[in-house]
C-alpha cells in the first residue's frame, strides 16, 4: 500500500525579490533575453501555432500580457470554476513563455506561442500528484505541443509517469523543473522521469545557481534567478528558482518547433529525446569551473540558442 505522502506535491520553494504594479513599469526585456539574444529570433520565429499546457496553480486569465494568448483552461481542483491563479506562481511561469510583446510590463521568450492553464495546485502552492496526472491527461486531450511542469516530489508516483508516458506516446514533450533544494544526489521528480526534460538555474553571470538541483538525470541549465513575469491583478514579480528556468526552456522549444513547421519539418521534433538530441548541440558551460562540463552539476550545459535559426540548416 502507497503511503497518502507519497501523492503529497507542492510548488518547488522560490525566492519572491519584489511586485511592481502595471503602472510602474514600460515594458522590460528580461537579462535572459537579452543575453541570448531572443528578439533577433522573432525575426524568424515567435512560437506562432505552438500550444503549451502550464499545469500549475492556474492563471491570471485577465492579466493585459496574457490575455491574447491565453486558450480556455481546466481547474482541476474545482471542475465549476475557471483555473483562475490564486497563488501567483502559474501567472509568472505563464509570462516567461508567452507575454504579450507590447509595451507595458514585460515579453515572453515565445510571444505569440498560445498556453492553456490547467490549474492543479492551490493557493498555497499545495496539491495531489493524482490531480497533476489528470492534469497531464486534459492536456493530452487538448492535443498541446508541450506540458510544463514547475513543481515536484522527492518520490516518485507511478500515475504522474505513465500520464507523461502517455503524452509522449502522443508526441507531447514534457518539460519539469529539477528542483531547488541545493546540491542534491538527484533531482525531484517527475523531472527525474527519462520521458521528461529536467531544467536547473543560472544566474546572470552564468553560474550554477546555488538553489539549483543537481543529479545524473539533470538535462539543461537556464535563466531562473531573478526572473521579472507576470502575476495575478494586473502585476508583475520577480522571482527565482527552477520553476522560472523550467518555462524559459519550454520558450526556446516553442521558438524552434514553430520555425521547423514554417521551414517545412526539416528536422524530427516528436519527442523529448529528439529536442535533448538537439539541445544538447548547442549549450554552454557554467563558468564556475567546478561544476562546468560535469553532467551531474549542469546537465548538458546552459541552452544558447543566439543563433537558434540556423540550427535546422
């Protein structure tokens, strides 16, 4: 018999730095963006015709850079109401994928990409990992392109696994955040699942970060710490943590799947292995020697995608 715990899951522990009000702020491009040089991409891509199933605390679904891509979600948790976000942390993960690219607040890596809230957390970032894998099969249903996936247990739940099973027979590809507990023998799971894609953090001067889970099974390493998004009301945060890399990985794959449709497909994107065969071809390593070129610290490395157009030849 499976111990009640073992289904217990929660919002991987972030550090909120700071709420800015819509009013405070024109519109700011994130460090990760300019780093890698995002907005030379739209040029060619911005995720058009990509769908993302965000499976978390919901969304702020009136939020003015969400709204226009935001497709009709599921809530879980209460099948009567919309997935509406009374947490926060949905929203934030929800904008660093897909913020509208206008002038107020801030721009998602794939701005014209299209997420479907699938609310299965509450307002205190707490929830059952049954409920994440029917999350997973609403998903499924809605026939989405990519699962993101923000939160996590120690322990592994055989329902979560065969649900991302499931949309990976489906050609869904699941992305999960690795966790935030430090230095750990391996990361939470379900990024810790092989059919998932598991994202640590850096920070701006491209060094591990330190909350930043680490294991045999970790694939990339992303922007995660001190990440300005979206929040419910209107507003906006700044946050770190792995649940902030998870989304921008989950931005540079929507970019890429949508340029390979409008090239014609040249390159198979079906599955989780054919984007981390991909990926994995362009990274970089951590600048803490330490940790660099250790798959154990830094996965494959830190995604580059500067020049992410000409990946497809």
């Amino acid at each position: 018999m499976i111990r009640k715990i073992k289904y217990d899951c929660k919002l991987l522990p972030f550090e909120r730095t700071e709420v800015l009000s819509i009013q405070e702020d024109k519109q700011k491009i994130g460090w990760g963006l300019s780093t890698f040089n995002i907005p030379d991409v739209w040029a060619k891509s911005q995720g058009e015709g990509v769908t993302i199933a965000v499976i978390d605390t919901g969304c702020d679904l009136n939020h003015p850079d969400l709204v226009g891509n935001l497709l009709d979600g599921f809530n879980i948790l209460n099948k009567n109401e919309p997935p509406e976000d009374d947490n926060g942390h949905g929203s934030h993960v929800a904008g660093i994928i897909c913020a509208i690219n206008n002038e107020i607040g801030m721009v998602g890596v794939a701005p014209k990409s299209k997420v479907i809230p699938i609310k299965v957390l509450d307002k205190n970032g707490n929830g059952n990992l049954i409920d994440v894998a029917e999350g997973i099969h609403y998903a499924i249903s809605r026939n989405v392109d990519f699962i993101t996936l923000s939160l996590g247990s120690p322990a592994p739940v055989q329902e979560v696994r065969k649900a991302i099973q499931a949309a990976e027979k489906n050609g869904i590809v699941t992305f999960c955040a690795a966790g935030n507990a430090g230095k750990t023998h391996q990361i939470f799971y379900p990024a810790n699942y092989p059919e998932t894609i598991g994202i640590g953090s850096v920070s701006e001067n491209m060094e591990r970060s330190e909350f930043s889970c680490t294991g045999n099974d970790l694939d990339f390493l992303t922007p995660g710490h001190q990440i300005f998004s979206t929040v419910p009301e209107s507003w906006y945060a700044i946050l770190s943590g792995t649940s902030m890399s998870n989304p921008f990985a989950v931005g540079i794959a929507a970019l890429l799947l949508s340029h390979n449709r409008n090239e014609g497909n040249k390159i198979k994107l079906n599955c989780s292995d054919d984007y981390r065969k991909l990926l994995s071809k362009h990274t970089i390593s951590v600048k803490d020697l330490k940790f660099a070129k250790n798959k154990f610290f830094e996965g494959y490395g830190i995604i580059n995608p500067k020049d992410l157009v000409t990946w497809l030849g």
